[in-house]
C-alpha cells in the first residue's frame, strides 16, 4: 500500500497483489497439509494407547506427581501408579484394540515413567494393524508420545 505524493491519501491493494498472496497462501497450504493429514491418519490404530500415555503425562505435569504406566502388550492389560496416589490415580485395566490391532514389544511388560517437570522415558511399543506398523514412543526431549508410520522390523515379525 502507497500513499499518492500529491493528496496524501492512501490507495488500496492492487488485484494482482492480492492475487499473488493468495497463489502462495495456497502453494503452502498444498506442501503442507498431506504432513497434517498423514498425520492424524497415522495415529488410528494407536490411538487409545496414545491417549493413556498422553493422559498419564498431563497428570504428572498438572498434579505435580510422578506416574508410572506399564503395559502387557499380550493381553492390553494396563496399570498406573502415581506417587502420592488417590485412589483414584492407581488403576488397572485392559487396553481397548480394535479388531486386528494388535500390541508387540520385545519385552513381557512395557513401562514408561513420567516425572512432573515434563521429563520421562519408556519402551518402545509396536502396533500392528491393516494400515501397517506404527511405532509408539516418547519423545527425549519433551517427553510427548507420539507415533511413527510405516515402520518394518518391530520384534516378532519377519524383516
């Protein structure tokens, strides 16, 4: 936008201006959206187990407390400690799958720990659905959970 020399008054966009930035917002939005998209639909199969491993670090996080989650990956059994635990923070239960997901790991149990001040470490868990091989992990640095598709190798299975 311009002022004219002679009025001082301003003048508007031009058509091709405004076109121009409306050609990039949509070339950004093109390179970028199937990053989005692959993203979300990678998570399907894993889902559940994401949200317990998300949920147990907002709780760390919002009630100042450590929790410790371990997983059978065999049956989906679940348990979570909390120090300084209600009895509402301690609780065993069975994971929900959905038919032909299925949970591997090189080890009988999983665990994964997550400390108030953002820190945790854990297992790394595989799940195996139609869709592929995701990979379940927490991020080193933040501690987040997130999940990798289109892994090959998870243990048990043929390379």
């Amino acid at each position: 936008m311009t002022r004219s020399p002679r009025t001082g008054a301003r003048r508007a966009f031009t058509l091709i201006e405004l076109v121009v930035v409306l050609v990039l917002m949509g070339l950004i939005f093109g390179v970028t959206a199937p990053a989005f998209i692959a993203q979300s639909d990678s998570d399907d199969a894993s889902s559940p187990a994401l949200a317990l491993l998300r949920s147990a670090r907002a709780t760390a996080l919002r009630q100042a407390v450590r929790v410790d989650v371990t997983l059978d990956p065999r049956s989906g059994r679940v348990w979570v400690r909390a120090d300084r635990a209600t009895p509402t923070l301690d609780s065993t239960w069975t994971l929900e799958r959905s038919e032909g997901t299925e949970f591997v790991a090189a080890g009988d149990r999983l665990n994964f720990t997550f400390l108030p001040g953002g820190t945790a470490w854990g297992d790394t868990l595989f799940v195996q659905s139609a869709a592929g091989t995701q990979r379940i992990s927490l991020d080193s640095r933040t501690g987040d959970p997130h999940a990798d598709a289109g892994i090959s190798g998870a243990p048990g299975t043929p390379r």
